[in-house]
C-alpha cells in the first residue's frame, strides 16, 4: 500500500511517499519568504501548497488514485490524547478558523483531506501538536486563571520513544524516559509509563530557549517591553516565536552557520552556544528528579541532534544521569507512515474529533 504523507512548515513542505513503511520519494519543498508573505491568512496558502505536491507527485510517477493513505501533520487543536484521528467537518472548522492558535502544522489535516477528497478517500493526522496527557500537578502554573499547557513534537517524540522501546525489547507503556527533541522548538517531556505527564510549552514561551523562540523569560521585563511603545502585540509574539532564542543574539536559525562563527573563533556564538546546553541540560535535570530513580534513558532527537558542537557538550553534562540515545532528525514523515499503515493494517482503529 502506498502513503502519502505531509508535513507543513512556515518556509517549507516537506512530502513524501512510503510503500509501507519504506519511504520510496521524498522532498522539502521550499518556499520564498517573500512569496509566502503575499497570502492573507493561512487557508491562503493552500492551493498553491496543494499544487506543489501534485508536481512532487508526477514528477516521482504516481498519481492521487495511487494512494492508498493520506496523512498530514496534525496543528493547532483543542488538548486531545495520542493517536490517529480522522479529518472530518469540526477539525477542518477548527484548523481553517485557526480556533486554537495559528502555525503552519495547521495545514498538515486541511491539505492531506482536499487531496483525498479529489479521490473520494479519507484523511487523517496523528499525534497532533496538542497531545496532553500532562499531570494534573503539571498544569498548574503559579497564577490562577493561566494554566500551563501541554504543546510539543509529540509525533517525533512519540516516535524515537517507540522506537527504543522496540530496540530494547520492552513495552512503551513499562519505561521512564525523557525524550528532548532539539530543533527550530525545544520540547522537553517525561514520558512515563506511556504517557508524557510533564513537558514546555515549546510554542509560546516555555522551557529553553531555541533557534528562533525565546524559551521562559523573566516576567517582570517581559511586561515593562510589552508596554515600553517599542511593539505591537503581533510584533511582540514574532519575538517570542519567530526572532527570539539564538536568532535574536547571532541574527541566523540556522546552527550550521554558528558552527562557522565558533570556528571562527567568534566569542558572543560561544556565549549563546553554551547558554543553548545550560538550559536545554536545565530543563532534562528538572525532569530527571521526578523519575526518582526509575530512568530508563535520555532520548536526543530533532535537527540539532546533528550538530555536534550543541550536541557533545549536551551528552558530556547529562551523562552521569544514565544512558543517552540519540535519534537526530525529525523523523516525522516516518512517524505519520507508521501510524497511517497500522491503520491500514487493522492494528489500529482512528479516533474522532468532535
């Protein structure tokens, strides 16, 4: 069976086809900043998103009516448990309207439901960014009426966590373990016992800090900028989620380019490199000592698992709290593949949103 799967990203689409679960095409679809900048909304951008996925298609020689599964990268939902969820009428009201935040995962269910639509098939996401199975203990946020919320790479790291569970030989559902996926977002979650009781908020100012988002911040400050005149609201979110984090210390996202800038011996990369580790190391310590002993392993995953001059100081600082793997990448094509063939396969049955 083949399976066509989506992932939308603010400046890319990344699309590929598995048969099975063996990837058999893929691209990373760019997009120009400019070119993007000419959609109104979000829902804009679709038809021409769509039309670069047909291209991708008939250029590798398949068609729509080839596909057996359509899968997209689950947005911004209401909280939902982990699984594989059909794209009917509420998701798609609540994706279009942007109802629960906007982020271009948004486009993942919309996208994969109108080309399925084209064949008179179904779609599906799964793992959604919203998955929350947090503590009740965790929610709790120091002020009453704001609640700390449950959004994070759930897909990816629901992946890499099976996906040691299978290389160890034990169940998912019978480990401790705390998975960081390290990318453009940091997520940080204690997956215990199947579910992920405690994890940042990796969108809108939680944890540390990353390539392009802020991370917690200090309130008090955060309030004087929010009414010094400098920002708008608007402005002040692309801060936190979009300019923030290394971007607004070395003026790139991109960790590559500050492995240039530390090889040439620039001392503010050095400075912003080594606070990237302290906090991520921080945030993975936090968590650690509510495993009381029990840690089975550290999981590392996501893009900047590649890089190794974020990666080995990681390793050297967390090292004495147990084993450490690493899974680099994201991995998320091929976790929205594995989840669309179990269904396809009968070892799962889709979930409903309403």
């Amino acid at each position: 069976m083949k399976i066509l799967t989506i992932n939308p990203g603010s400046t890319s689409t990344k699309v590929a086809v598995f048969h099975d679960t063996k990837r058999i095409a893929k691209e990373t679809i760019k997009h120009d900043d400019g070119e993007m900048l000419t959609f109104e909304t979000l829902a804009d951008q679709i038809p021409y998103r769509q039309t670069l996925i047909l291209d991708f298609l008939r250029a590798n020689d398949f068609s729509l009516e080839d596909i057996d599964g359509f899968i997209g990268r689950g947005g911004l939902l209401k909280p939902l448990s982990s699984g594989l969820y059909e794209v009917g009428d509420t998701m798609i009201k609540d994706l279009e309207n942007n109802t629960y935040g906007t982020h271009a995962s948004n486009l993942g269910g919309l996208i994969a439901h109108q080309l399925a639509a084209q064949v008179g098939k179904k779609a599906y996401i799964a793992d959604p960014v919203v998955v929350d199975e947090m503590d009740k203990v965790a929610k709790m946020s120091g002020l009453n009426g704001i609640e700390r919320r449950s959004l994070f790479h759930a897909l990816n790291q629901k992946a890499v966590a099976r996906t040691y569970a299978k290389k160890i030989n034990v169940p998912y559902e019978e480990l401790h373990l705390i998975v960081a996926h390290l990318g453009g977002g940091i997520s940080v979650g204690y997956h215990k016992l199947g579910r992920v009781v405690d994890v940042n908020n990796a969108l809108d100012g939680d944890g540390p800090f990353s390539p392009e988002r802020t991370g917690s911040l200090p309130v008090v400050s955060v309030i004087d900028l929010a009414y010094s005149g400098q920002y708008t609201k608007k402005e002040l979110l692309k801060l936190i989620h979009g300019y923030g984090g290394m971007f607004s210390y070395l003026n790139t996202k991109d960790a590559e380019e500050v492995s240039d800038m530390l090889n040439s011996g620039r001392v503010e990369a050095m400075r912003v490199v080594q606070a990237l580790v302290h906090q991520i190391a921080k945030e993975i310590g936090g968590l650690y000592a509510l495993t009381k002993g029990s840690l089975d392993a550290i999981i590392l995953t996501g893009g900047l698992a590649y890089n190794q001059d974020i990666i080995q100081p990681l390793i050297e600082t967390l090292e004495h709290l147990g084993d450490i793997v690493i899974y680099p990448g994201e991995n998320e094509l091929e976790a929205l593949a594995f989840n669309m063939h179990a269904f396809l396969s009968g070892k799962i049955e889709p979930k409903k949103y309403a």
